[in-house]
C-alpha cells in the first residue's frame, strides 16, 4: 500500500491495539514443584510427576514466584487483590500433558495499573487491565533432529515455569506506541528483577490484539488476534501490516473475521491459524487442588520497600531535585547507569547542571566514538565531578577544560594532575594580566588610535591579543576589565 493510500485510511480510520504480554518469572524452581527453571537444559530433564501431569502428583506454590508477580504487579502501579483463585483453564495439545493449564481467570493478581510512555516527548499512561499468574506449556521440536522429518518431539522442561500474563486495556493507538510500551515494560520488569527479559529464550513473548474503527466511533471494531511475534520490531512491524490489511477489507465493503493470525517475518505477513476461541471454549473452573492465594499487606509492603526507583519516577524526580531541564531529565534517565554516573557528578560537583551537560556532551560522545559502555568509561563521575571543581573555581577556563577532559578520557589521570602538568592553571594573579595588557597597548599604536576614536568593536582583537601572549590561560574576565581600563586611560 502507498504512503498517501494509508495516511488516507489513517484519516477516516482509528487503528485501537492491547498488548498481551507473557513473561518467564527469574525463580530457582518451576511454579508448582521442585524442578529446575533452568532454559537450554537437556530435553525432558527437568520433569518430575507434578508438571509430568501424572494421576495423583498435587501443586504446591512457590512462593518466590508470588513475591515476582508482586514485584511486576507495584512496579506497574496496579492494585493487588488480596485474594486471588487459581484457574484450571482446558484445551488439549501435546505440550500440556495435564490436558489443563494452571491460570487465573475471574480472580486475577493484580488489577488497573499503567506504564508511562513518552511519545514525541509527551508522558502518556498505557492503562494495564491486569495481571494474572500462570504456568508455562511445554515446547514441541519440530525440527534440527535426525527423526525431524517423521515426527515431531515434546520437551516438557517448560511445563510449570512460572509466568506473568500482563494485560492492557485497549488503549494503544498506534504500532509505534505499541512499541514504545514494550520498551518501557522490559525495561520496568528487568530493573525489578522479576524476568531476564529475553525474547529469543521465550522469556518474554507478546500477542498484539488490533481492531480499527471509524474515527468518532464509540465501539470498538471487531479484533484480531497475532501470534509468533519474536522481537519489539516485529510487534510493530505486524500491527502495521494489520491496520493496513483491516483498513482495505473494510473499504473493499468486507467485514472483519475474529481470529486468531500468525505473523511471517520473512514475508511481512500474517495467516490465518484458526478463529479466534471464546473464554466459554476453555472451561475455566477453580482449580481443587489449590487453596487460594491470600496477599496480605505486609507481604505487599516488604516487597515495595525492595523495589528500585524507575526511569519515570526518576525523570520527576531530576527535574524537581536539581532543576534539570525535561529534555535533559529524559537523556539521562534512559539508562539506570547513565542515571546513576549523573548523580554521583552532580553531588560530586555541586553543579547539576554543569555535571548534566558535560555528560549529554563530552561523556556520552567520547563512549560513542568508542563504542565503550558507561561502566568501561575512563573517567568516572568522581573525576568528573573533580574537574567541573576546577572550573567553578576559576582555576581552569572552560575552554581549556575540553582538553583536560580529552586527556583524562586517553590517560586516565585526575583533572588536577593534567593541569598541573601541563601548566594548564588559568591565569587571574591582576599584575602579570596588567603586565601583557601593556605589551599589547604598546605594540599597537594604531589600534589603540582606532578603539578610542570610537571603533570599541575591536573590543575582541585586544583580547585575543592578550590570551595570545598568555598562551590561552589568562581569565577573561580580568583580561577584559584591565583592557577596559587601559584604554580608557
Ligand atoms: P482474550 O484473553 O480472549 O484474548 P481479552 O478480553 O483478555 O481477551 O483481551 C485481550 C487483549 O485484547 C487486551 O489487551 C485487550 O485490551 C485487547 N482488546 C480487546 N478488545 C479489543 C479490540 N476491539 N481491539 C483491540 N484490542 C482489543
Ligand atoms: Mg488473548
Ligand atoms: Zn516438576
């Protein structure tokens, strides 16, 4: 479809997308026995009768992975529900030998949370529906063995690993927000510590429901459901390529089919997999065999107290505690330890601000030029700190502060040494300025005779002048008022 063709059906069409998003919970062991949670193990080595399904063998919580799905569940502002009931949701496949999965359904986790996001540097809220608890399915091999051309294999090493279902409200309008959402969620659930976040080991996997709608229009339009999106560029790619094909079949007079689809990244398109099911499909009822799981608040307490500050909080936070400017409160909260290296810089020196754009500047293109993370860099916050010291203090320019950053990033030594070493120390002692004034008033007849008949313009070429014979490191300030003065005389 054309550019112009699509911002068409853009205009007469609102694209409406709810991200569902599973991730693997970082526990020792899975959610309902003692087997390792451990990926890239030997086929089948983790199994044991209670994820093996087999007649008799009962679940028991672990507890750990509770305190998880806490973690996510505060960390994305939602309200835990002191009571929530395990689910014995039905279907039948050849990953899930209890023919069930353990979930939750009715009575979910956690409930009405949100992740914030900025788009085009506006903080917007991604409202979470809910967050639910569940257990893993197996994986079926279907290829890279020698029998892959006969049949297929199951690896029950993943039935029971502890997952989190997390769930928006439909409330994304776009597949660059869709994108922008997952961004923010990985990044919330990797510094809460809750999952590995890796997409390639399944840790985290994502459906994208999309419907669109005339725009004005208060229902929402009929979904479809796609499966199989195994990177954030995918997600957007696929929710693209879904308003587009939904957008046409409506302008073609056809109407949308409720189903589930499968997107191919090699050929940039989904296929249908099967109509979408309804909840009445699975049969959800209570799972007997567990108790439900009661949240009390000084469970929900202890884990709050253990949670780390994130990259929204922190932004708010740099704005009202040092008086950053937004722009410069978001460069510097992308990362934790970007967010962190400005911290001890700030405290170090005094001089947030200063500390702000020395790292916006110098640090963050010296590492780029490099292609070095923050923790290799060679000048740390401290010596940092120390250098805008140097300038505050009036003992180096600010000029001559880039080289002194230039050499402490190639050799590693302190600010002062380089300074020192290189007789570098701005020079503001009144008599030897006074002294290189005169010189120059003297050498300069011709000059002087133009600045005093009015041409005070060349102000700058006395200056220059004056720095040159001392080599770049009188203060300017001083240079300045003495010049004034000799002039004037
Ligand atoms: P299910 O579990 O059957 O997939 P849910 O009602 O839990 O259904 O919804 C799953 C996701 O689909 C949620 O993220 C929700 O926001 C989203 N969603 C629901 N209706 C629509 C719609 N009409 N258009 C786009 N997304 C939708
Ligand atoms: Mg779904
Ligand atoms: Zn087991």
């Amino acid at each position: 479809m054309s550019s112009a063709a699509r911002e068409d059906g853009l205009a007469k069409y609102e694209p409406v997308i709810g991200l569902e998003v599973h991730c693997q919970l970082l526990t020792k062991t899975k959610l309902f026995c003692g087997c390792l949670n451990r990926f890239g193990d030997a086929p089948n080595s983790n199994v044991c009768p209670v994820c093996l399904g087999l007649p008799g063998a009962l679940p028991v919580l672990n507890r750990h992975a509770v305190t998880l799905a806490l973690r996510a569940a505060l960390a994305t502002q939602c309200a835990v529900q002191p009571r929530s009931i395990f689910a014995r949701k039905n279907y039948f496949y050849p990953d899930l030998p209890k023919g069930y999965q353990i979930s939750q359904y009715e009575r979910p986790l956690a409930t009405d949370g949100f992740v914030e996001i900025l788009v085009g540097g506006e903080a917007r809220h991604v409202g979470i529906h809910r967050i639910h608890m569940e257990e893993d399915a197996g994986k079926l091999l279907h290829e890279g063995f020698a029998w892959s051309g006969e049949k297929s294999g199951v690896d029950l090493n993943r039935a029971g690993v502890p997952l989190i279902e997390i769930v928006t409200h439909p409330t994304l309008r776009s597949p660059e927000e869709a994108h922008a959402y997952l961004d923010a969620l990985r990044s919330i659930l990797l510094h809460a510590e809750v999952s590995d976040v890796n997409m390639e080991e399944g840790s985290l996997r994502c459906d994208a429901n999309v419907s669109v709608r005339l725009r004005g229009a208060t229902l929402l339009g009929t979904r479809t459901e796609i499966k199989n999106l195994n990177s954030f560029r995918n997600v957007e790619r696929a929710i693209h390529h879904e308003i587009a094909r939904q957008i046409a079949t409506l302008e073609a007079g056809g109407r949308i089919v409720q189903e589930t689809l499968l997107w191919n990244a090699e050929r940039g398109e989904t296929v249908s997999m099967r109509s979408k099911e309804d909840a009445q499909d699975y049969r959800y009822f209570p799972e007997p065999d567990l108790p439900p799981l009661v949240v009390d608040d000084a469970w929900i307490a202890s884990v709050r107290a253990t949670l780390p500050e994130f990259a929204a909080a922190k932004r708010r936070r740099f704005v009202a505690e040092y008086g950053l400017p937004d722009y410069d409160a978001g460069v510097l909260t992308e990362s934790r330890e970007v967010a962190d290296y400005f911290e001890a810089a700030a405290k170090g020196s005094g001089n947030p601000k200063a500390a702000s754009n020395w790292i916006m500047t110098e640090l963050l293109r010296a590492l780029k030029d490099d292609a070095r993370p923050l923790s290799e860099a060679p000048v740390r916050a401290e010596g940092l700190a120390a250098m805008i010291r140097l300038i505050d203090a009036g003992t180096i320019s600010g000029k001559i502060a880039k080289d002194v950053f230039e050499e402490m990033w190639t050799s590693g030594e302190a600010a002062e040494a380089i300074v020192k070493r290189k007789g570098w120390t701005q020079v503001s002692d009144e008599a030897a300025i006074a002294a290189a004034v005169a010189a120059v008033i003297a050498a300069s007849p011709e000059q002087v005779a133009t600045w005093r008949s009015g041409k005070t313009s060349t102000m700058g070429w006395f200056v220059g002048q004056v720095m040159k014979r001392m080599g770049g490191k009188a203060n300017p300030k001083v240079v300045n008022a003495l010049l004034q003065k000799a002039l004037e005389a």
